[in-house]
C-alpha cells in the first residue's frame, strides 16, 4: 500500500455510503420468496453489515485500516483502488 492521500479517508467513506446503498437497494428488491438456506442473499446482507460497521467506525478509530478489511474480506476492486 503506498502513501495515502490527504482526502482519502473521504473517498473511501463516499464509495462505501454508495456501497451501502447499493446493497440496501439489492436486498430491498430480492426477488421473493426466500428459502432459509439462500447463501446469495446472506452473503448481501454480511457485506451491508460490514459496510455500516465500517462506516461507523469512531474518529478515534482506524478508519482506514478498518476499510482495507473490508476491501480485502469482500474482494472489493473500487475499495482497493483507493487504498493504492
């Protein structure tokens, strides 16, 4: 990873509340019914979660070492550009 640019912190925090978004919008539409043992739709609503989670990281907290877990757990290409 290399030098981290001033405003990245806000890049990553926008392309993560459109992430969120994004998710929110797939779960909202999941075609219906649902069968309990739906791993598609699992897998959706984990990486909601962990968007939130990252994105209610406290200012005191990592932000940036918490996003590139996330970038790294959820194989997110974008995510990973930014921490470039």
């Amino acid at each position: 990873m290399g030098t981290i640019a001033d405003n990245a912190p806000e890049r990553m925090r926008s392309h993560l509340e459109q992430r969120l978004q994004a998710l929110s919008d797939e779960v909202r539409y999941y075609p219906t019914p649902i069968a309990r043992c739906d791993e598609q739709l699992t897998a959706l609503l984990e990486t909601r979660a962990d968007v939130a989670r990252v994105l209610a990281t406290p200012p005191e907290g990592d932000f940036v070492a918490e996003f590139a877990r996330y970038a790294e757990r959820w194989d997110d290409a974008e995510a990973r550009r930014l921490l470039d």
